[in-house]
C-alpha cells in the first residue's frame, strides 16, 4: 500500500489540499494517508499527527517570539513522518514551516518524494530561496502561470495546476432561512482563518458595521469563519448586539452566502479569488503590528497585496493597508461603489478577464492529483 503524509500550516492550507486528497482518493483507494491538518482534511478521513493551531502564527514579531516552540514542532513532525515513512510528502503552502520540514525530511530519507504545493512567493521576497529549494524540492505546482519562469530557471521540476478557488462548482441550494431572516442585500465579510489576524480586524469591521448601521437599512452582515474562530466572533457579535449580523463556518452555507452577496470586504489573501470568482464586487483590507509592517515594507518588491491588482500591475480592486484600515475608510469605499454601480460592473468585468488567464485547463485539483498519481506509479 501507498502512503502519503500531507503537511499543512494553517486552514488555508488545510482546505487547498483537502480539494486534491479528495480526488485522488476516488482513483486511488489503495493509499493510506497521515497529516498535519484540520477539518477539511479531517472531513476526508485523515487523522492529524496534532492540532494545526500548535503551528499556525502569522507574522515576522509571532515567528520570533515562538522560535523555540516552532523548532520543537518542526523536529516532531519530521520524527513522525519517517517513521511513516510516506512515498510521497506533500506540503501545502506556510512555506516557513513545511518547507524547513520537507527539508530535514529529504536529508534523513533521500527516497521519500517531495511535492510543494502553492509556491513561496519568490516573486515577492527573497528570490535567493529557489537555490535552497532545489536541493530538496521534487517538483512544485504552481498556482499561477508567471511562476514558472523562475522555477524553470533553477531547473526546479514544476507544473501549473491554477488555484483551486477558481474551479467551477456546483452550489447546491440550502435553506438560509435560519440565517437570512429577511430579503435584505448580504455583505460578505472575511477577517482571516488565522486567530491574530481575526484579533486585529474583527473589533474594526464591528465598527464598519455600526457606522453602516446608522446610515443604511438594507443591509445583512455575515461573517465567514473558520470552526475555530465562529465563537471568537459569534461573542464580539453579541456583546456589540448586532442584530443584523451572522457568522458562517459550513463551507456549503459560505458558499451560497458568498454567491447571494452584494458586496464583500475581505482580508488580503486567497480568498479574495473565491469572491472574484463569484462575480462579487469587493475591497480588500489588511492590517498588521508596525514592526512587522516595517519589515514588511523594506523586503517586499511589490506594489499591492492583492492578487488580482499584482497581475494587473494597477489596483484593481481598492486596498486599505496599515493605517487605511480603520472602520471610517472601509466605509467611505464601500459607500463610493454603493453610489457608482458602473465602477461595480468595470470591476467584475476587470476580475472575470484576469482569472481566465490564470484559470487551468481542467481543474486545479485535477492537475495537481495526476502529478502525485505519476510519482505513486514511478
């Protein structure tokens, strides 16, 4: 029997390779599986070696002040995957943590192939890494097409499988009527799956929320979590009495909020695709402590944080950064599209051209289940 360990970081990571586990398992039923995961890889029947939050920190400040803990755990799980000894290793994206796992891993077992899924950002920072990597790294799927070229240039084995938010499902209709009581329009909103990151944008989307309140009617706010942070937010709801505001964790329940949605506001991240993806018009926020801005700001080579305005080279849809993100400017923006529908329709327009640039000839997860069936077969 085959086995393969799936060596994720957090519930982004999580859900991405919880879409390729769950494809490769109707071809192959003759794999046994181990992980650091969560509940979507859960959900599919893998047992976690540990709980992902023992590893999941965001941020230059988080990293530093959990050194030893995250050293601790990387030793852990590599003493667990060899004596699981997979044929395959397949981590998923938070690169300062998989990565140096894959790595250890490759030097203690040379046999066991390594496959990266979700490429670090070298186009952004630290470029110098691609060397580091070819010396561990088996091949990597890419997530967008202009990833290549550096990969290709250290001769890194790579394959562009497009992201898996893209892929086109089929929504099935839920009743929502325990959630949405009434016919007003929905604000998605989306504070992170990481507990810090909902730390320091939930208290400023609250805010959002009243400022609307006083001056609109119209309006549903639903929040969408992770499990693990419903309750976080479900508290700071209630203790702020919104009436007018939910929280959703069920990936099915999100995802028909997400495509019943007006408008969304969401952290800078991958999930800004998904709601691109369901032609949802949006503005993007991202907030963090000014040290970890600062470094940020001296290391990056890049003029936005969203993906979307990256490719396109201008901004695409609007961002507010660091000191922009406060409840007055997110709801400034969110009221000038209110007012112009025609900046609404340019920027689905606008969305809707640069995902089919990036989009797979199949399915991402399709792609990315027929290059680790290739290394199950060699």
């Amino acid at each position: 029997m085959k086995k393969i360990f799936i060596l994720t970081g957090e519930p982004s990571g999580d859900k991405l390779a919880s879409t390729v586990i769950s494809k490769l398992k109707q071809n192959h039923s003759d794999i046994e599986f181990l992980s650091v995961g969560g509940t979507h890889l859960n959900a599919l029947g893998i047992k976690s070696i540990y709980n992902l939050k023992d590893v999941t920190y965001i941020g230059f400040t988080s990293v530093i002040l959990n050194i030893f803990k995250i050293r601790k755990k990387i030793n852990e799980t590599v003493k667990k995957i060899i004596e699981f000894n997979p044929d395959i290793l397949l981590s998923v994206d938070s690169p300062d943590f998989t990565l140096r796992v894959s790595e250890k891993v490759k030097k203690i077992n040379s046999n066991i192939k390594t496959i990266h899924y979700v490429a670090p950002q070298v186009w952004v920072w630290r470029e110098g890494r691609l060397k580091k990597f070819k010396k561990f790294l088996d091949h990597i799927l890419l997530l967008f097409k202009f990833e290549a070229k550096y990969f290709d240039n250290e001769k890194i084995p790579n394959t562009f499988v497009g992201h898996p938010l893209l892929e086109q499902r089929t929504i099935s209709k839920m009743d929502l009527s325990n959630i949405i009581t009434n016919e007003k329009k929905i604000i998605s909103l989306f504070c992170g799956s990481r507990s810090s990151e909902v730390n320091l944008l939930l208290p400023i989307l609250v805010d959002f929320i009243k400022m609307m309140n006083k001056k609109f009617q119209e309006f549903n706010f639903v929040f969408h979590a992770t499990k693990e942070n419903k309750d976080i937010i479900k508290n700071k709801i209630n203790t702020e009495k919104l009436s007018n505001t939910e929280v959703v964790s069920d990936e099915h329940i999100k995802s028909q909020i997400l495509h019943k949605s007006f408008f969304a506001v969401s952290k800078s991240g991958t999930v800004s695709l998904e709601i691109c993806n369901a032609k949802v018009p949006s503005i993007i926020i991202y907030k963090m402590n000014f040290l970890n801005y600062i470094l940020v700001k001296l290391l990056v080579k890049i003029k936005y944080a969203n993906i979307i305005n990256i490719i396109n080279d201008k901004e695409i849809i609007p961002e507010l950064i660091q000191s922009e993100c406060n409840p007055k400017e997110i709801y400034k923006s969110v009221i000038y599209f209110l007012k112009n529908p025609n900046l609404i329709k340019q920027q689905i327009s606008d969305c809707e051209k640069t995902l089919d640039q990036i989009r797979s000839k199949t399915s991402s997860s399709k792609e990315a289940m027929l290059v680790l069936s290739k290394y199950l077969i060699s």
